[in-house]
C-alpha cells in the first residue's frame, strides 16, 4: 500500500505596510492508497426558514474522506439520483455506479439551533451501517461535520479519524519593506478557521501539541536567541522552559504530557 503523503503551503499574501497581512493554508493529497473505497455522499437535505443550511455539511465530509487518501468519493454530477431518506435509495443506480458506501442525510433547523441526521449505507449488501443524529450551532457545523466524517470513517475502516483534530502550523510573511512577520497558527485538521497563538517579530518553529490539545511547546527567538516555551491554549500564558546557550530546539512531549524531550547542546554537542 502506498502511503498518504500531505503537502503544506503556506502562501504569504503580501500587501503595502498599512495594508492587512493575510495568509491562506493549502493541504493537498498528492499520494493516495491503493484500492480507494468507492463512496458517495449525497448532498443533505435542508430543512429550515432559510433558503440553504448554514454550511454544505456533505461537502465538507466528502472532502474529508477524499483526503484522507482512503475513499474515492463520487462526484455529485455522475450521481443518477439525490436521495436524503432510506426508502428513497435505489441500491441498484449505485451499484452500477461501482458505489461501495453510500451518505445520506438532512440538516433541520430547530429551536436556533440545527439538527444534523445521518446514514451511511453498504450499497451491496442493501444494510445500514450506521446513523447519528447531531445538534449543532450555525457556527459548530464545520466541526459536526468533521465528526461525521471520523465516525464514517471509523466504520469503514475499523479505526478513529483524525478530521474533528487540529493542526498548529507557523507561517511567515514578508512585507513590502522588507520586514517579516512569524505567527503560529492553530486551524482546522482541514485548515479552516485558523486562529493565531502567537505573533512574532522573530522566527518561531517546531509546535508541538500536548497529548490533551490544551498546550503547545514551540521554540522562539523573540529574545535574539533559540527558547522554548510551554503555552495555554485557553488563556494565552506561557511559560520559557530553556534558554541555554547554544541549540534549544525540537521539543516533543511524552505521552503522558508530564516530560518534554528537547534537542540541546548546552554542553557543546548536540544531545537529546
């Protein structure tokens, strides 16, 4: 099996000095495996005063999925029909389409809130593998559906999913002067919403999460030289872990998040 290999572009969007500085993050799938389960999900259903639900729920799973490097998912223009309730599938039309899994599903607006229903089908067997139905806020509907996409892709493949994690990052962005400006960044496993950690005159680099997601390590040079600093995620404090002469680099927390391991060359070699 071939691996899934992820890219990451930071692409810096310069503008004049008294212009915002913006920065868009790209994850492309170069690389999938081999024998990529076919799987269809068909656009969810919308129920509500509104004339579209808040978020294409079915797209953002279908783009997890495809992602993922595990599932070829079928394109919404080579589907022979959209249905959202289970007596409206025709296994037959998905069969001949060389479908192995199918989502269905519907977003209902109740109360200011929404309910998100799902289905997922094995199209073969004519069965339903599973189904959940999930309250959301107009603002939580990306998350909801990256939940759906880890609990279809737990059942497909025997295995959690990843896409309702995050992802912390650094970006740098140079101005029109000259100047550079470093931020960590934590978004979506997909890269959307990104939320900035920490700002930066100076390089930062190596964030690392704490086993519970609460905390990063990362290393920064805000002071003219390499340091590593431990930081809350909730309330922004934080704390310098090492400032020794020489190499402070690469911290990586241990499973239990109680010890950091560090590269360090205090000593005048580098050690772990």
């Amino acid at each position: 099996m071939k691996q899934v290999r992820i890219f990451v572009w930071l692409l810096a969007v310069i503008f004049s000095a008294n212009s915002t500085v913006q920065a868009a993050l790209t994850i492309e799938i170069t690389q999938g495996a081999e024998g990529a389960m076919p799987v269809a999900v068909v656009p969810f259903a919308w129920q509500g005063e509104m004339s579209e639900a808040p978020l294409d729920v079915a797209a953002v799973i279908g783009a997890d999925l495809g992602r993922s490097g595990r599932f070829s998912v079928l394109s919404r223009s080579d589907m022979l029909a959209k249905p959202h309730q289970a007596d409206q599938i025709r296994y037959q039309n998905w069969r001949l389409l060389n479908v192995e899994s199918l989502v269905i599903g519907t977003v209902r607006e109740d109360s200011g809130s929404y309910i998100v229903q799902f289905q997922l089908f094995d199209v073969f067997r004519g069965t339903q593998l599973i189904g959940y139905s999930i309250r959301s806020s107009a603002s939580g509907m990306r998350r909801t559906a990256h939940q759906i996409s880890d609990l279809i892709y737990e059942a497909l493949q025997g295995e959690p999913g990843v896409f309702a994690t995050r992802i912390a990052y650094v970006t740098e962005l140079r101005a029109t002067d000259g100047s550079r400006r470093y931020s960590i960044q934590v978004a979506d496993a997909d890269g959307y919403n990104p939320k900035p950690v920490l700002n930066s005159k100076r390089p930062l680099m190596s964030p690392s999460w704490s086993p519970d997601g609460r905390k990063l390590a990362y290393v920064s040079f805000e002071t003219g030289r390499p340091a590593i600093y431990i930081q809350e995620l909730d309330n922004g404090s934080r704390e310098k872990i090492t400032s020794f002469k020489g190499v402070n680099g690469a911290p990586v927390w241990s499973p239990d998040g109680k010890r950091l391991a560090l590269v360090l060359s205090k000593a005048g070699s580098l050690e772990i």
